[in-house]
C-alpha cells in the first residue's frame, strides 16, 4: 500500500502512529476530527494537535485500528 495513500484511509477512532516520537515518549495519536485538517490526541500526555491532510501524509506510518 502506498504510504502517501493511507491517511485517506483514517476514521475518527483510529490510532494513527506517526515516524517520529512525540516528547513524551509517545508515538500512537487517536483521530478525533477528519476534514480539511486532522485533529489528533496524543495517546502518552493527552496534548492535541490539527494538522493539514498533506501534512499528515509525509508523517503517517500507520493505522492501528481501535480495540474492539
């Protein structure tokens, strides 16, 4: 699958972990809004972020989806 591709892929829930490591040691971040931008929670501290859907394309590793 085409990394570029995957973020089209994502769905509010979803665990998205990124290529490089937040500050607090963490790299899984739960999608909590899609649209023109993303917002993202991380997973370790709770700190929230909205990024460009471009943006979020050159950073994505991979979708985990949710538990259950």
């Amino acid at each position: 699958m085409n990394p570029r591709t995957l973020h089209t892929q994502l769905r509010v829930g979803d665990r998205a972990r990124l290529k490089k490591t937040h500050p607090c040691g963490s790299r899984d971040w739960e999608v909590l809004r899609l649209g023109t931008e993303v917002k993202l929670r991380c997973v370790g501290c709770g700190h929230l972020v909205s990024l460009p859907r471009a943006k979020l394309a050159t950073v994505l590793k991979e979708i985990v989806p949710p538990a259950g």
